[in-house]
C-alpha cells in the first residue's frame, strides 16, 4: 500500500498519517493557496464496486451542508486509489477520545451533535449506515462532525457492535439502524464497553 506522506495529491501537500483504517488510510494535509489544514482520505481498495460506493459517498457528502457533518472539499485519483479531501478536525477522531465523554454531561452534548447530524441526513430520505465512533470526527469544541454515511457496510466488513441484527444478516437497512448504531454509542458511553455485534 503507497505511503503518501510527503507527497502531494492534487494540490495538497500530505503531512503525515492520522488513521489507518481496514478500508482507508486517512491524512493530514495543507492547502497551500488557502493556508488551511485538511484531512484527505485514500481508499485502499481499487475494486470496482469500493471504488463506486466510495465515489458515492462523495457525492453524498459534497449534497448535505450541516454544522454536526463534516464538509468535502475536493476528491480524485492519485496512483491509482480513490481518495477525498475533508475539513480538518482539530479534534480527532471520537474513536481516540471516547473516555472523555464517559461523564453524563458530555455525553449528551456530544449526542446532541450526533443526533442533529442524523435528523439532517434522515431529512434527506438518507441512511448513515456506517455510525461508529471511527466515523464520527471532532472538532476544535468537541462538536462532533459525521461522515462516512450514504451506503451499508459492505460485504465482507468486520461485523462491529454497532451494526443492527439486519444489518449482520444483510437484510434492509433504513434509518433504524442508524438508531441502533446511536443507542450502542450512547451504551458505550454510559458503561465504558459495547454489547455483543448484532444484538437487538
């Protein structure tokens, strides 16, 4: 898999690798001629219908402007490999910072993020569909930021606690399940651990 730190990809310089995900590697990056930082997402896998799903989610994410989603600025090629270009968030990602937010209060500002973001794709006759702290940013408040959403987990993903019993089964996945993925984050919130993948 190509390491682009210290490369450029369009017109962003690659600073340095900030997650490396089973599906992505994401990055930090700078945008020269707006003097601003940027995440910058490649998708490590060139089959077609990954590639496709991706070029979606772009697409999704570029339609819904909304203070608790996180903006696309720009998306492409570069070696072969899909990648998009994000706000950056100063505050990282949720998934890092999760002990932070086991006091009630915190909590449920961060919730009440979440769940704006959700009623704003919902809105929109859309399902998130991929809700989990991996997905869910932070910026420089602590305001959470989604992205990530417009299609199910493909085949062949790792079952994760925060898909639903349709989910697992491959059966039909609409907003339901995005209160599913909700309630298990506000569990793990709660009680510091997530119930079994795929209980109801």
């Amino acid at each position: 898999m190509t390491d682009f730190t210290g490369k450029t990809i369009g017109q962003f310089q690659i600073v340095g690798l900030t997650q490396d995900t089973d599906s992505a590697l994401v990055y930090k990056g700078f945008q020269p001629n707006m003097n601003r930082y940027v995440t910058v997402k490649v998708l490590k896998s060139q089959d077609p219908a990954a590639v496709q799903a991706f070029t979606q989610q772009n697409e999704l994410l570029a339609q819904i402007q909304h203070p608790n989603i996180l903006p696309i600025y720009d998306s492409g090629q570069a070696e072969g490999l899909a990648y998009r270009v994000m706000r950056f968030a100063e505050g990282g990602v949720l998934q890092d910072q999760l002990m932070q937010y086991y006091d009630p209060h915190k909590a449920a500002g961060l919730l009440f993020g979440v769940v704006s973001g959700l009623e704003k794709i919902h809105s929109q006759g859309l399902v998130h569909g991929n809700l989990e702290p991996g997905n869910i940013y932070l910026d420089k408040t602590g305001q959470p930021l989604l992205t990530d959403f417009g299609i199910s987990k493909a085949l062949g993903v790792p079952i994760t606690p925060y898909m639903s019993f349709e989910q697992v089964q491959g059966g039909l996945v609409d907003k339901r399940s995005d209160v599913y993925a909700l309630g298990v984050l506000l569990y793990e919130l709660l009680s510091g651990g997530t119930p079994p993948a795929g209980t109801a």
